[in-house]
C-alpha cells in the first residue's frame, strides 16, 4: 500500500488557500464585517500550518521561500519527473 500524504498535504494548502482567496475577495466589498475578519484570520493559520507542513515534508512550495544555505529548490523531482501527482 502506498501514502498519498503529499497529495494530502498539498490539497489542504490548495483548500485553505482557496478559502483564504474567497474570505479576502468578500472582505474587499465588506471590510467591517467583524464575523468574516475572524474567520479571515482563521483561514490564515490553517494555510500557515498547511504550508509548513507541506514544506517540511517535502521542501518549499514556491521559490521565494527557500530559506536554508543551500539552494534546496530543486531537491525535489519536477512535476513531469513525478514530483507532483
């Protein structure tokens, strides 16, 4: 049997990211709505969270977020050498 945790990870940082998205599109035209600011907030931590995880697991997500002394942004193999599935 094998794990799909990398395309567990990497959905729920595509789901709260897109949460995140829509929470901040609906705070755009209502910017006093106290209700939506907390869930924005919310919605955040849990792309924080789900970004983190995704990048200890399986290094940085995108190329501005290279943060170690070495230049770790090809470790992984490229979406068409099976990286991403």
């Amino acid at each position: 049997m094998t794990c799909d945790c990398g395309n567990q990870l990497l959905r729920r940082v595509y789901e709260t990211g897109f949460a995140l998205d829509d929470v901040s599109l609906y705070l755009d035209t209502h910017p006093t709505d106290r209700e939506a600011m907390n869930y924005y907030q919310y919605v955040k931590k849990m792309n924080q969270e789900a970004v983190y995880a995704y990048e200890q697991a399986y290094g940085p997500l995108m190329i501005n977020q290279v943060t170690s002394n070495n230049w770790s942004w090809i470790k992984s193999p490229w979406p068409w050498e099976g990286g991403e599935r």
